[in-house]
C-alpha cells in the first residue's frame, strides 16, 4: 500500500511528465482536490490541471517544504510561470499578460487505504491576480453603509 509521500511523488511525477489523463488512479472515489474557488471530483482534475497549464505553459514547481504526518502530507512549494494564455478563476478570466509571476502554495494531502482521500491547495489567489494586473469589477455599485 502506498504512503502518502509516495501518492504525492506520483502525482508531481506525472505533472512533469504532462501524464494528466493517468492523476485519477491514485485518487480514492469519494476523493476530491480543492483550490480556491474550486472544488472537483479526481474525474475533473486533468481539466483543472490543463487549464493552469494553458494559462502557464511554463509553470514550474519548486518544493520548498513537507512535512509527513501520520494520515497524510503537508508540502510547501513556490510555483513560477509565464502568463501566456487564458486564467480562468472563480471570480472570473484573466486575458493573457505575459507577465512572470511566482506564488506559494500549501498543499495538504490525505490518504486513505494506499490512495488519496483529499488534496487541498492552500494559496493567496488575491495576491497572485494582483501580480497578474488583474482585479475584479465590485459585484454591487451600492455605497457603503456609514
């Protein structure tokens, strides 16, 4: 049965390998991934994953942390890229900038039975739309109330 570490370096594994089609296989079928504003079924993840990757076709991930514990993982990593191509965020799309940008994610992973129970990443998507020159329309022209 696997570990979670070893879960984990399959999955980052077949992300540098561009093996998309493959991530469900390690994942549980009550499993989910979630980012912010995000959250799918394993089924769902090689889309999500392509879109990132079509938004960063350079997208490089640089572990700077983990930290297993005794029913999962916690890895720290700073991800890099170019934005080239189409962001598509729940607060909306962000048009190509071509601007370099680098952001830190925390990537909580727990296992269960040799597969993956639930992946969440943990990052600042304020911060990095920011960094993109991209912000929101208000959802409400009300004044604020005094």
């Amino acid at each position: 049965m696997r570990s979670a570490r070893e879960l984990v370096e399959s999955q980052y594994a077949m992300l540098r390998q561009r093996d998309l089609a493959r991530l469900p296989e390690l994942y549980a079928d009550d499993a989910f991934y979630s980012m912010p504003g995000l959250a799918v079924r394993p089924i769902e993840l090689p889309a999500v994953l392509r879109a990132w990757s079509g938004a960063f076709p350079d997208l490089r991930t640089e572990l700077t942390g983990l930290v297993e514990t005794a029913g999962g993982v916690v890895v720290e990593q700073r991800m890099t890229g170019t934005h080239t191509g189409a962001l598509h965020t729940a607060l909306g799309s962000v048009a190509p900038t071509g601007r370099a940008v680098s952001w830190d994610v925390v990537d909580v992973v727990r296992a269960r039975h040799g597969l993956i129970a639930s992946w969440r990443s943990y990052f600042d998507q304020g911060l990095l739309l920011t960094d993109l020159g991209w912000r929101p329309e208000p959802a409400v022209d009300a004044p604020l109330a005094a």
